[in-house]
C-alpha cells in the first residue's frame, strides 16, 4: 500500500512508501493506474533504481517507445536521455503535450531526474480536463466539431534550422507527417473531456481562419496559472505524467548549470 498525497493545485500527487526498486502486486498496479488517471501527474521522491527497474515500472503500463530525435542509454533504446548543460541548452520552450505529431501519442512518460541544478530547472504541469471544464457551453459545442493538425516538422523547425539539422531529422521527418487530432478529445479511462491542443506541436485548427484566433484563444486558456502545479526536482525524483490529459513545460532557468533526465515513453 502507498499514500496518495495531493498538491494544492487542480492536478497532481505526491506518491509516498512505495518503492520503485521493487516488483509490486497486482493491486498495487492497480491503484497506481488509477491514481495516475486520477491526478493527471504523479510524483516520487529519492527513488534511487537502476534502468531495469525503470523499465520494468514503465513495462507495468504499456509498451515502451522510442523517440525519433533523442540520443538513448547504450543497451536501454528505451530511454532517452534529455541532458543540457552549457553547451547544449534546453530548446523546448513551449507548454506541450508529449508526441502529439503522432497519430497514436503516448500514454504517458516516466521522467527521472538524475543530475539536478541547484537552482532552477522546474517542470510545470497544466490540466487540460480542468480546462475543458471551465469552457462555456457554446465553446464546447462548437470545438467539438473542430480537428487540430499536429506536426513534427512544426516542433522541431529549431532543430531543422541547424546547420545540418534537416539531414540528421531527414528519417524522422519522412516517419511523422503531419496528423489530425480531435480538438477535444475523450479521456479513455475517466472519460473527462480534454483540450488537446499544444503550442509545441499544434500548428493549426482545420478551417480556423489565417491568424488562428480560436487556437489563440485556446492557448491563452489553457495556459492560465489555475490549471498548473510546477513541481522542484531533486536527484531521484520521478515525474510520471498521464501525456492523455496534461501539458507540461520545462522552465529552462538553469543556464549554464548540467541538467540530466531520463525519460520512458509508454505507449497508448
Ligand atoms: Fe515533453
């Protein structure tokens, strides 16, 4: 058994006495999964595991994915590596929803924090169901209606701007063309209602006019304080967010200061 320790904000929670270094029951699965759907985003303090262990929590919910941009951890293709320092700084920027540029986007992710700043280098997360929610009715009936394009080429232009940047991006550019996403999308375990759109990937609303006044506003909605909890790493934090239902945000404060990361994907 663990506690389920709720932040202050409309998303997240503290998970307490479980140890990710060991197998749990069944059960214990259970109410993790439960709790990750219900929270949106669970977080674990000094979890101090191995990369197997990691694998074997993420293996809990799902198959595991690669990511077409990252470098991995020899022998683990499973985990990425997001580590910036100096000379590599952060370049994501933006509130975003992990691989939406895919038709199938993860489930979720399960992010260790490994070398951490003494200062800075937080990660903000945003409830997209506590934002549909608090749509007007007119809102939500007219978005119903309405499709996002979602595309890799959007998300990574930065990326491709590099000198050599399209050549080393040119397999996973040609692998993700652009997709259509519902703008509001139906949470597969409890059913809530999501804005899913993301400043990151979402390039435009189908049939929105040229200034992209409806995306515009949607960001500006989905981005208000109310929905978000920003939570302080430490080495051996996890952050485990449910990507079906969550915007998150790394704030990029910690220049020139190395920061390591080690991310799973689950697949949906
Ligand atoms: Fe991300």
């Amino acid at each position: 058994m663990f506690e389920i320790k709720k932040t202050q904000s409309c998303l997240g929670a503290y998970i307490e006495g479980l140890d990710l270094s060991k197998s749990f029951s069944e059960k214990t699965l259970g109410e993790l999964k439960n709790a990750l759907s219900d929270n949106e985003v669970l977080f674990f303090r000094n979890q101090n595991i191995t990369h197997d262990d990691h694998k074997r929590l993420a293996s809990a919910f799902g198959l595991m994915q690669s990511h077409p941009a990252y470098p991995t951890i020899d022998g683990f293709p499973e985990i990425t590596i997001l580590e910036n320092d100096e000379e590599n700084p952060s370049k994501i920027e933006e509130w975003h929803t992990d691989m939406t540029f895919k038709k199938n986007p993860p489930l979720g992710s399960i992010l260790i924090g490994k070398i951490i700043p003494e200062t800075g280098g937080d990660t903000m997360f945003s409830s997209l169901s506590k934002a549909y929610d608090d749509l007007s009715h007119e809102w939500k009936e007219r978005l119903e209606e309405m499709n996002a394009i979602h595309s890799f080429e959007f998300g990574f232009k930065e990326s491709l701007e590099e000198e050599g940047g399209r050549e080393r991006l040119a397999d996973a550019l040609k692998e993700n063309p652009p997709v259509s996403h519902p703008v509001i999308k139906r949470h597969p375990v409890t059913g809530r209602k999501v804005i899913y759109v993301n400043r990151l990937f979402t390039s435009h609303i189908e049939g929105d006019d040229t200034e992209g006044s409806i995306l515009n506003f949607l960001f500006d909605h989905i981005h208000q304080e109310k929905y978000q909890y920003r939570f302080s790493w430490e080495n051996n934090s996890i952050a485990f967010w449910d990507n079906r239902s969550v915007l998150h945000k790394p704030v990029n404060d910690y220049w020139p200061q190395l920061r390591r990361m080690e991310r799973i994907t689950i697949e949906p």
